[in-house]
C-alpha cells in the first residue's frame, strides 16, 4: 500500500499525543458540536488539562452556532 496518509484533522474529542519518553506531550481537545478546539502542550499541562475532563467542561459552556433560520 502506497497511499499517503491522509490528514483530515482532529477527531472530536480529547486526544493525547507525544507521551513517549523524550516527547512533548500533547493534547488536543475538539468539540465534535460546536468545533472549538483547545491543545495544550508540556507534560504538567497536559496532565492538568486531562485532569479537568475538558469534555465535562467544555460541555457547561458549549455553544453551538444555532442552524441559521430562514428568514
Ligand atoms: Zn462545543
């Protein structure tokens, strides 16, 4: 298989990357409903993000754009 990857973006959700040794973690939250997105880097950062279940949180003040109304 020779297909390249193909990069279609962050899937929504929380998503850590980089936790090998000598990597910088990363971690990515995205809002499947209203598309924000927030991403965090450093191990200590990253472990207070996770800690804080951005999901949780971000659904208190999730806000979607509303479908725009005919009219
Ligand atoms: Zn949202």
């Amino acid at each position: 298989m020779t297909e390249p990857t193909v990069i279609t973006g962050i899937r929504p959700g929380l998503h850590v990357h980089g936790l090998d040794r000598g990597e910088t973690p990363t971690a990515d939250y995205l809002c499947g409903s209203c598309g924000a997105h927030k991403r965090v880097t450093g191990r200590t950062e990253v472990a207070a993000f996770t800690a804080t279940n951005p999901a949780t949180d971000h659904a208190q003040r999730c806000n979607p754009e509303p479908a725009p109304a005919a009219g």
